[in-house]
C-alpha cells in the first residue's frame, strides 16, 4: 500500500499561502473521526504518490505520527497552473462499506484486426468493504473484433460478490468499429518514414 505523511493544518493560515509555500492541502473524514481533520501535505512527497495512485487508491496516511488506512476521494487538480492542490481522504472502517471508483486500463489495442476502439468509458463507481476494494481493472481487448461491444457487466469487477457496482452493468466500456477511408499510400508513406529513421 502506498504511504503519505501529512500534518495537521492550522485553519489561520489560507491555503493559497500554503501552495505557495510548497504544500498541498487536504482533508481526512471518516465515520471514527469527528467533524473531520484538515491537511497539510508536502508537494514533493503527493507527486510522488500520484505517481502510481489515483482516486480510489488505498494510501497509509500518517498525520502527526498516528496512522490512518485511506481510501483516496478526490483529487483537485488546478490545470492551469498544473499542480494538485487538494485532496480528501476517507478513514476506512473494516466493517464499513464505502463508495469508490476504479480506473478502467484497455491494454493490447494494438492488437485488434481491421477496427479502432472506441473508448466510452474510464472509471467504474462501486461499494465495498475496504478489504475488497480495487484501483484499477486492467483488461486485455486483443481478442475484440470490429461490431464487439464490452460492458461493465463483463469486466472482473462485476463477477465480485464482495463489490457492489454502482455504474451500470449494461454500461458500454468500449465497442470496436470498422476503420473508413482508409488510403494504402499512406501505410506506404509511414513505412517509407519508419526506414528512414531507423
């Protein structure tokens, strides 16, 4: 599980003062926690965790040397400036279900014959306990032909008897569709460029 220190935030001072300063601020709630816990993290230390977290990640977040099982619940991610800014963390429960997301990730699109995939969507809505929860639903797409269609029914996720989705099951994931206009000179031309460089 991914870790994060973070300390507690004193609400005199604004968080516009703290980004500058370096940090990224935040908020922990949770059922055991009254009210809920204002944040202040280090940049450096959430880059890092972004790296291979996301929205419904489990991160271990210490907070002034206590120790708290989280589940990420969003991320506010100012574009403009590209940073993260904020992020809310849930306490998880053993005996609580919570709601969460997980990052749907189509591998071997490369691999699919004569269509294109068509991506509808990228993240599935579900609650479970935390010792059932997933980030990220990897699925191999190789063997879809042009007119398949995958659904959320169809994924691992929705065959878990411990996880109960919230998103459609007849939701569309992907489909694949038949390639048009397709000219052969321009194979030829890539190919041509392909040598040229190598």
């Amino acid at each position: 599980m991914n870790t994060l220190k973070a300390e507690k935030r004193s609400m005199d001072v604004k968080a516009k003062r703290l980004r500058r300063e370096g940090f990224v601020t935040g908020n922990l709630f949770g059922r055991r926690i009254e009210g809920s816990i204002p944040l202040k993290m280090e940049k450096k230390d959430v880059e890092r965790l972004l790296k291979d977290a996301n929205k419904g990640s489990q991160v271990q977040l210490t907070v002034d040397g206590e120790s708290y099982s989280t589940l990420i619940k969003e991320i506010d991610y100012n574009a403009m400036a590209r940073r993260v800014e904020e992020i809310d963390f849930q306490a998880l429960v053993s005996d609580e279900k919570v709601h969460s997301v997980a990052e749907i990730i189509l591998v071997n699109h490369e691999a699919i014959q004569g269509g294109v995939l068509q991506e509808n969507l990228n993240e599935v809505a579900y609650k479970a306990y935390p010792s059932a929860l997933v980030d990220k639903i990897k699925v191999d797409v190789s063997s879809m032909k042009v007119g398949d269609t995958l659904r959320v029914k169809d994924l691992e996720i929705a065959k878990d008897k411990d996880i109960d989705l919230t998103t459609d099951p007849e939701a569309v994931v992907a489909t694949v569709t038949a390639v048009h206009n397709v000219v052969p000179e321009d194979d030829t031309a890539a190919d041509g460029e392909k040598k040229a460089e190598s």
